[in-house]
C-alpha cells in the first residue's frame, strides 16, 4: 500500500514541479499565477489539460509545442521529475506510513511541502534573474508561521519566544528593504537574502541553516573557481573576455537547504 502512496505523492510533486516553471516564469512579471489559464511563451497559445499533464506531455508530444512546433526547454521535464523525486524523498525522510499516519504527520507532510515548494520558485528565479521576490517569501512566512500556531496551541511543544524573535528580525529586515527600495529605486539583493535566512531559520532550525551556509559558500567558491579558470583559459586561446559572473546567493541557499532537511529527517526520524 505504501508504494500507492509513494506514487500518489511523487504525481503530486510533479505537479507542483510543473506549476514551478509557470511561476518561475509569470511572477517575476507581474503575471496572475493562478486563474489565468497556460500558454505557450512562443505563440501564445493557450494549453489545454492534455498539453500540462506532467513528464507524459512532454514525452509525448516529443519536447515541442502542439500549436507551434517549437521546442520546448528539457528543463521543464527535469524540473518535473526532480520536483516529484523531491516530494518522495521528503516523504521518506520522515519515515510516511499508511499504517501509521496521524494527524501530526500529516500536517508536517503539508507544510513542508509548501516549504520546499516556496525554496522551488525563489530558487529557480534566483538562478535566472538574481532577484529574491517578496510576495513568494511572504507566501513562505505565512505558511511557516501557521505551523508555528498550531504546534504552540494544538501540540503545545514548542517556544513560542523563538518564533517571534525570528519574525519580528524579519519584520525589521522588511522594513529595512521597503525604506532601500523608496531611497535607491531598487530592491537590496542583500536584505532580501537575510530575509530568506529568517524564513530558513522558522521552520529547519539554526543547525540545519548552519549547514546550509556551509554548503552553500562551497556550492559559491565552486563556481567562482570554474569561472576563474574559464577566463585564464580564454586569455590563453584569445578569445572573447569572460565577464564576472553574478553569484545567486538565494539559489545556492534554496538548494543546499533542502539537502540538508532531507538529510537532518532522515537523521532524527530513523535513528
């Protein structure tokens, strides 16, 4: 029974996976996410329900457009499958059972499945325009903060202190980046990324963040040192200067930090 469940979740997160890539896409312009109905970027057509069914559309239609006949980025079917390989391995982190389901599982199931969902898109628009968006943090912080409510009245195993001094840090780096955006015309990359630090720190602890910083100025030196030895080689062969790259702090974040959840659950819920 529990490999039904298992497939159920791994469908689920292939959806949310599909939906990332809409999201990744529309919020960083300002576009409705959820009534206006997908379209092809190239020809604008709108997808029906057997063009958006996740992984199988894709493999069926062979990676292009039904309407146009362009080529659709394989990212969009990676994205899909690891999403739903994630959700799974979430799932088994803490130990899913059908036979021994209960509510406060379940709960925990949900929400950090939201959790992960809201580090998907910060990340994938992260990586794609180095910009950290509010409303999709904001999203993470509702979600983090209602968990936090209901351990504290319902399960009554938490410190509520700890919470409210990591939301009220939060608040105060809000408030910070509102007054930058008024004087400078622009959001602070930097606030942003403490913001999405406060988020990290509600809801996988301060161990797991510590963790997360550690991998994350690896995952960063990785890709400073790549793109050193890129522009030694290109003066070598002469060829065009290769510019300083822009480092997405929040994408390497987003993705050590899930690692290291995954990880950490397997850790407690298995020992």
């Amino acid at each position: 029974m529990d490999y039904i469940l298992y497939l159920l979740i791994f469908c689920i997160g292939a959806l949310f996976g599909s939906f990332f890539t809409l999201a990744v896409y529309r919020i960083p312009l300002g576009q409705d996410i959820t009534h206006t109905r997908s379209y092809c970027p190239n020809c604008k057509h709108k997808l029906t329900f057997l063009d958006m069914i996740p992984i199988l559309s894709y493999t069926f239609l062979g990676g292009k457009c039904r309407y146009c006949g362009k080529k659709i980025r394989i990212r969009y079917l990676l994205l899909e499958i690891l999403s739903g390989l994630v959700f799974v391995f979430f799932a088994l982190s803490i130990k899913l059972s059908l036979f021994t389901l209960n509510a406060q599982t379940i709960i925990y199931l949900v929400v950090g499945a939201l959790y992960i969902a809201t580090l998907f898109i910060i990340a994938g628009i992260d990586k794609e325009r180095i910009e950290i968006e509010k409303p999709v943090l904001l999203f993470g912080f509702i979600c983090v903060t209602l968990y936090m409510i209901y351990l504290y009245i319902v399960e009554n195993n938490t410190n509520i202190y700890r919470y409210v001094i990591y939301l009220i840090l939060a608040c105060l780096l809000l408030l910070f980046s509102i007054a930058y955006l008024r004087n400078k015309g622009k959001d602070s990359y930097t606030i942003d990324t403490l913001i999405l630090s406060m988020l990290m720190v509600l809801f996988t602890y301060e161990t797991v963040y510590i963790y997360t910083v550690i991998i994350t100025l690896l995952a960063i030196s990785i890709q400073l040192l790549i793109c050193k030895l890129q522009k030694k080689q290109s003066k070598v062969v002469k060829k065009v200067k290769i510019e300083n790259p822009k480092v997405p702090i929040g994408f390497y974040m987003c993705v050590s930090n899930i690692i290291v959840l995954l990880a950490t659950n397997f850790i407690v819920f298995y020992r």
